[in-house]
C-alpha cells in the first residue's frame, strides 16, 4: 500500500502501547461494571462488555501473535482504528456526546501525532472527526435514572462537539510539531555521533598509517640502495636493467604513498592528540584549511593571550572546525577569526565576507535541517547540520554561542565565549 511508504520511518514501543491499552481496557470495565452493579443505572450492559472484550481480545493478540517489539506504522493505524471503534460504540450505548468520558476519544489520534506518519495521523483525525459528530446525532439516552432528569439547553448541547474538534486539532496540532521536532533533532545527533565515531577511527587510522610508514621507512631505502648498486653491476644487460628499473620505481612509489599517510588522512587532526592553547589549537585548524584552501585567513589575537593548556578534546577542535569550515564555504575571499583570552574569560569571533545568514532563519540558527525561504539563500545553502553539531559539541563543552550577521562586514558573524574555569577543567 503506498498509502505507508513511509512506515518505515515511524513507529512506537509496544510494550508501552500495550501497556496503556490495559490501563483503558481496565478503565472501562470498572467504569461500565460500576455504574451497572454498584450505581444500578440501566444501559446495554451485555453489549457494552462485549466490546471490552474485543479490546482484550486485540491486546491478547498484540502480546501473543504481533511478534515485533516495534509496531509499524500500518500495524500502529490498525490497532488505533479498533481503539476509536470500540470507544465510540461504548459511548453510543451510554449517551454519545454528553457522556463524561467522551474526551477519551481524542487519546489514540493524539497517541499517534507523535509516532506515526502525517498521512496515518491525519486519517486518525478525520475518523476521530467523523465519530464525533456522528455521536452527536445519534446516541442512546444516558444510563438510566440519569437519562429521566437531564436536560440541557441546545447551545450547551452543541457546544460539546465544537469544543472537542477544536481540542482535537489543537493537541495534534501541537503533537505533531514537537513529535516531528523531536525525530529530527534525534536524527541530527545520530548524524553527530556517528561523525564523531568516524573521527575517532581516522584518527586512530592516521595514527596507524604514520607508524607503519615510519617503520617501512627504513627496509624501503635498503632496497632502494640495494637496487642501485644492482644496477652498476649489470651495465648492458637490458633485460635486467629493465628488471631493476621496475623495481627502482615500484620502491619510489611505496616511497610517495607513505609519505601521503605520515601526513595523515585527517592530518588536520594530528594536534589534536596534544594538550595546547586555545590559540594553538585555533592556529593549527587555520593552517589545516589554509593548506586546502585558496581564500585568505586572518587570524588576530592578543598577544598576551591566556597561554593555559587546555586538555585535548576532540570535541572543542571539530566543534571550531565546524564553524571555520562553514566561514571557508560562504566566504566570497576572506575569513576573520578573532581571539581574546584574558584571565576570566575567552572568546572566539569567526567571521566571513560572505552574504551572512537570512533572515528568516536567524533566529532559528542551530536547529537542524534548516532551510531558508529566500531564494538568494536556498540555492547555495546546507541542511544546517554542520553548525547543529558544532553548537551541540561546544555546549556540551560548557560554551555560549550566539549567531549574527557581522556588524563590520557583510558576512555571518559566530561568536564562541567560554568562562575559563569551565574550558581549563574540560
């Protein structure tokens, strides 16, 4: 069914599910068996328990036959479907609208804004819709003696019905926005642990390849030597010479490949493995981009700058990374990066000349997945994911950040401030 495509993507717990489908189920069978045997009210007690029991029956069914422990979004629609079902028959065996527990039928479409699909939700809503105003209209009387002496003026009457749609778009209204916000912020920090795994492991890597290359190093440049006091000796012999040449050059080019992995695969990381100044560790990013990149980098910094080692946090380098990269991208020629450090507090100013951020999306700077409406901006824009996951590892790291368009200059200003009792104790 195309209609689920995405019910891949959604899903809820159901052991949770089932759990909350007892504590109804259990509601209900106290409520009806109540008001029947302890209140001694008359309604279609019989039928109305047999509605209960289908709710245990499709529990029963979730515990025994649903065999996964996560309930696709089809399988998630089904089960809330005989939710509303059995809900609304018992409400029209008990008075319809004007029945007490008549808010209970807005529970599965707002359980479901948060979990499942858009398409799912908004089917779940339409029905929700549709019983309510049914039971608005046709209903049996309220529980005997109630049913004798109730009496309520019309606009009271359908002023019940109007109040539980507007309840019921408002909560999945409401639900759905922070359910969805919620995926994709879950989304963004998968994407950022996954990052950081993945740098941890070419560090490592890089740190493997610089070892094996030092130590092939030498055996190569015995063969090397070897190779050419070989080739004096078979002067004329072409056929060996031409023996002796292919390896010369096979040696040369093991020679040009360890020397690429003693740089590094992520050579702009190499310092990290060292405790430095915050000034260091910017000094060394900078030369990293400068060594790939063709625009200018202008680093300024007071010269009696705090000199205090800070301890290696891969965290804090690719946090900074981060957000000089993202200057390097939208830069037109210049990048400014500016460093003030005194005994109190330390501040990093990251600034480019590009054409800043929109203004639209300004104050929404961080989230993930951001996208902006203005044209000039959409075609040369990100998803937004790089400065979530520098904001996000630099907060972690006890920095406030705040986000503006330069003052000075036309580009995207950052601006990263720590008080320095929280970075030197990271």
């Amino acid at each position: 069914m195309k209609f689920f495509e995405t019910s891949k993507y959604f899903s809820f717990k159901k052991s949770t599910y089932i759990t909350l489908r007892w504590i109804g189920i259990i509601g209900q069978l106290i409520a009806v068996n109540f008001v029947y045997f302890i209140l001694n009210f008359k309604f279609d007690f019989i039928t109305s328990n047999l509605i209960i029991l289908l709710g245990i029956i499709s529990n029963l069914y979730l515990i025994f036959g649903y065999k996964k422990t996560q309930l696709s979004d089809r399988s998630a629609f089904l089960f809330l479907m005989i939710d509303i079902f059995q809900l609304s028959v018992l409400l029209y065996l008990t008075g319809g609208i004007v029945n007490p527990f008549i808010i209970f039928i807005l529970i599965p479409s707002v359980f479901s804004s948060s979990n499942l699909s858009f398409k799912t939700n908004t089917l779940l809503v339409v029905v929700t819709f549709l019983v309510i105003l049914f039971l608005t209209f046709y209903s049996t009387d309220l529980p005997a003696p109630l049913s004798d002496h109730f009496h309520i003026s019309p606009y009271y009457y359908f002023s019940i019905p109007v109040a539980l749609i507007i309840a019921l778009f408002f909560f999945n209204y409401f639900a759905m926005t922070f359910g969805s916000q919620s995926r994709l912020r879950k989304e963004a920090l998968a994407k950022m642990e996954e990052i950081m795994a993945k740098e941890h492991e070419l560090l490592s890597l890089g740190g493997q390849a610089a070892a094996a290359a030092h130590s092939l190093g030498t055996p190569l440049s015995t063969i090397k030597i070897i190779a050419h006091d070989l080739s004096k000796q078979f002067i004329g012999q072409k056929e060996i010479e031409k023996d002796i040449e292919l390896l010369s050059s096979q040696v040369e080019r093991c020679n040009q490949i360890l020397k690429r992995l003693s740089i590094n695969p992520v050579e702009e990381d190499i310092f990290i493995d060292k405790d430095m100044s915050i000034r260091e560790y910017l000094s060394e990013i900078i030369l990293s981009f400068k060594e790939i990149s063709k625009k200018n980098f202008i680093f300024n910094f007071d010269q009696d700058s705090n000199p205090k080692k800070i301890t290696k946090s891969i965290e804090i380098v690719y946090g900074l990374r981060n957000f000089i990269g993202n200057a390097n991208k939208y830069a037109k020629k210049t990048i400014f990066i500016n460093l003030k450090s005194d005994s109190e507090n330390t501040e990093i100013t990251i600034e480019d000349d590009g054409h800043g951020y929109s203004k639209d999306i300004l104050s929404k700077i961080g989230e993930p997945y951001l996208r902006s409406n203005n044209p000039t901006f959409k075609s040369n824009s990100g998803l937004g994911l790089g400065l979530f996951i520098g904001k996000n590892l630099l907060e972690k790291n006890f920095a406030t950040l705040n986000f503006r368009n330069s003052k000075t200059r036309e580009g995207a200003e950052v601006i990263i401030k720590w008080n320095n009792r929280d970075l030197f104790n990271i």
